[in-house]
C-alpha cells in the first residue's frame, strides 16, 4: 500500500492512505465520471492513433508500478479513467479484493476475457503477467469494440481462453497487431511484459485529444458541463467521514455522507499485502 501510494506518474491515479478500526482506506482521484468501457461504448471502434495514444500509456504506467514491484492485479477498461484533457489515467487497483477464481461459478464474459490461460488452469497466479495479458485484451476491445474470446457457454469460453483462439482484428496498423500478438499468448513465459510494449509505442505519434467528445458524453449523463478539480484537502476530507465511499472487504456494505470529487476503498491490511504487493 505504501508503494501504491507513492507511485507518481502522469497515467496513475495519485493516491493517498489512511486507517481506522483496523481498515486500510485508499483515496485515489476523481475524474469525470467517463471511463475507458463507456468511452468506447458511446463512440464505438476507435481509430489506430487513438489506440496507440491510450495503449502507449497504459503501458508507461505499468511500466512504473512494476518496476516498484506493484502490479495492478484488476485491469481492465472499467479501470481506466479519463481526466478534463483526455488523458488515460490507472485506477481501481485489485490489491482491495481477495478473489477466488474457484469459487466464481458464473463470470460476465468480458470479466472471463481478463483471466489468462494460467489462471483459468490454476497454474499461476502471477499479477504482473496477468497485467499484460489485461492490455492486450484492452487494446483489442479498443479497436474492435468487443472481446477477443466470445462464447455463449462458460466451459467453452473457459476452453478458448485456454488455448488462445482468437482473431486478430481488422486494422491496417502493424504495431497494433505485434502489441495484441506479444501479450494474448497462451505461454506466460513467452508474453511480452509493459517495458517491452512501452519500449514499443515509444515512437507511436499522440492522437488528437477528443474533448468535444468527452462534453457531449458528460451532457448526456446529466453531469454537466466539465469544472476543473476542486481543491480540497482529502485527508481532512476522509478523516471526518464526509465522503463517499464503498467497502471492498466481505463486510456489509458502508454509505457515507458524499462529496463529490473523492472517492474511498477500504481493505484489509492482509488482502492488501497478500494481492498487491509481491
């Protein structure tokens, strides 16, 4: 937890930790509502320099956790966050939940997507290989606007996770194709890790930031026009317990009075140490 919360990069969430009654609280920022799911959802495939942009950063910044020995443990496109310019920022690190995969008897099939192969067969359960595994089932749910592996049935879906059956989508990029091929491989010893990938796109040109877009998604979820952040002390903020915030431990679930702009997720000390920090 205290490696998170110094992790200071442009596409990482700052972050800042507090306890009380033997919880851990994580207070990370808070953006505009609009994450990476949504994103593509109400704009639909985007374009290759878009892809790159995001996939360029996401692979800067678990290029930086891992180097501090963090893995993110729950990536997927819910995770990434969108902040006023466009910029893709890492938030909702797994490390707050302690998830049994034996335990899961019906999983939505876009969660199915983010488990690789040595997962779904119990023979590893290394988070930093499952993080890139995790950016390219990102990167092709960005260009495709859909998942790599799609099947009605569970077991079959589990089955072609397992053997790694899938298409390489429709796009006239090359570098797109080499990220996706590096990291959705069956044998974690062969995928490609986030320095490699970052290595790779270092060279890929930003695509134009979209805020035209970004304000009519936030219209359309009767948010508003976007304000720049508000500046408040959060610390002071949590320690009166006048924000909202939701429990990611077995415990029933707390609501607090909210104030915009902050958001709190407790855990305990030992899922924090046993799924986050290896």
């Amino acid at each position: 937890m205290d490696a998170v919360s110094k992790l200071k990069h442009l596409n990482i969430a700052a972050t800042i930790e507090f306890s009380n009654n033997e919880l851990l609280y994580l207070i990370t920022e808070d953006y505009t509502a609009l994450n990476l799911k949504e994103y593509v959802a109400t704009n639909g495939r985007l374009s290759d320099t878009e892809v790159l942009r995001i996939s360029k950063s996401i692979a800067d910044a678990l290029t930086i956790m891992h180097m501090q020995h963090v893995a993110h443990g729950g990536l997927d496109s819910r995770a990434i966050c969108f902040d006023f310019s466009m910029i893709p920022k890492l938030s909702y690190f797994d490390f707050a939940c302690d998830i049994n995969i034996r335990k899961i008897e019906k999983v939505e099939v876009n969660i199915m997507n983010y488990f690789p192969p040595e997962f779904l067969q119990f023979n590893s359960n290394n988070q930093f290989t499952k993080d890139a595994w995790c950016l390219g089932i990102i990167t092709y749910f960005m260009i495709c606007a859909q998942y790599p592996f799609i099947s009605a049935n569970q077991i079959k879906l589990v089955n072609i996770i397992i053997k790694c059956q899938y298409m390489l989508p429709p796009t006239t990029h090359p570098t797109i194709h080499a990220l996706i091929a590096k990291t959705l491989v069956q044998d974690p010893s062969q995928r490609a890790n986030a320095r490699y990938i970052s290595m790779m796109l270092r060279s890929v040109e930003a695509a134009p930031q979209r805020q035209k877009i970004l304000r009519k998604f936030a219209q359309s979820q009767t948010l508003g026009r976007p304000r720049p952040p508000t500046q408040i002390c959060i610390e002071e903020v949590a320690r009166c317990g006048q924000i909202s915030f939701r429990r990611v431990s077995v415990d029933s679930a707390a609501q607090a009075p909210s104030l915009p702009r902050t958001r709190l997720q407790p855990c305990s000390y030992t899922n924090a140490v046993r799924s986050s920090i290896l």
